[in-house]
C-alpha cells in the first residue's frame, strides 16, 4: 500500500461504506443507537462512530460480534452490501 502514509488506515473502499450503511440500516430497524451499539458490541463509542462514519473499515470480527448484537444474520448483511456495491 504505498498510497498510505505510515501508520494510518486506508480510505474505505465502496464494499466496507456499504457495509457500514448495512450496519446503520440494521441499528434503525432495532432502534438502537451508536452508543447502544458500542455497549453491545463491547467497543468503545469512538471506535463504533468512527467506522459508521466511514473514517475506518469495520473488521470481520466487528460484524461477526454486531450481528450477533443485533440479532442480524451475518452473511445476509455481507450479501446486501455485496448487491449494493455490484449494482452502483
């Protein structure tokens, strides 16, 4: 990754905003909020807001533990962002 200066993470790709949208459209359906989220999640606020706005990438054990939290099936959240990046 040479575009990346040292020490800090690369701009999201379109798969990992989707993925993020997915999360948030997941949070309005619970009606649960990024505070909420964090608590579940066992994460920090900053850590949880960070990636819902796009500045970092959720990781795979991020969605594992927020679907879970949510009570989401993992894989058919990874597929809607899958569909939605395909279709842009």
């Amino acid at each position: 990754m040479a575009d990346v200066p040292r020490g800090s993470e690369p701009k999201p790709g379109k798969f990992a905003v989707a993925i993020s949208d997915e999360v948030r459209l997941a949070m309005t359906r619970h009606r649960v909020s990024g505070s909420q989220l964090a608590v579940l999640a066992g994460k920090s606020q900053s850590y949880i807001s960070k990636r819902l706005r796009n500045e970092s990438s959720f990781t795979a054990n991020d969605l594992e533990v927020i679907c879970l939290a949510l009570d989401e099936d993992l894989l058919a959240l990874v597929i809607r962002a899958a569909r939605t990046v395909r279709g842009s």
